[in-house]
C-alpha cells in the first residue's frame, strides 16, 4: 500500500509541475494581452491595420512564450528552479 501511495504522489507532482511550468509560460502572455488590449482600434494599434497588428501580437506572444519556457528550462537545468533537489536529513537509528 505504501508503494501504492509513493507512486501515486510522484505521478501527481510530475503533473503538478508540468500544470506549473504551463502556466509559468502563459503569464506574460496574458500581462501582454492586458496591456495592449484585446481591441483592434486599442490605443497601441490604432494607426497599424488590424491583420498586421494581430499577426504582430502572435508573433510577439509566441516569441514571448518560448523565450520564457527556455529561462525556466535552464533555471531548473542549473538547480536554481523551484525544482532543485535539497539534501536529505538523515536522522540516526
């Protein structure tokens, strides 16, 4: 049963921080989203078409995204994510 629970956890907290690098990505693209608004006639894009204000946005947001999913991929590769291991304590007998 122990074994049973232990498995259970660890599935769990491997979904826990895939759900967190996810939304760790996704943040700056909806602080983006709020600062530029979500309207083509907003006051950043009222002199640029609205296809090329969109196309810009997305471009903008997925550059965003993946530069954000690179810094956490290499902050958790060098042990400096939330992620990083902590040694043990080892209590006597």
């Amino acid at each position: 049963m122990d074994a049973t629970i232990g498995f259970i956890n660890i599935n769990q907290n491997w979904r826990v921080q895939h759900l967190t690098m996810l939304s760790v990505v996704i943040m700056p693209i909806n602080v983006l989203a709020g600062i530029g608004g979500m309207s083509e006639f907003s006051m950043m894009t009222r002199a640029i078409p609205w296809p090329i204000a969109y196309a810009c946005f997305l471009i903008g947001a997925g550059l965003i995204g993946w530069a954000t999913l690179a810094l956490a991929r290499s902050m958790e590769r060098h042990g400096r994510g939330s992620t990083a291991k902590m040694p043990c304590s080892r209590t006597r007998s």
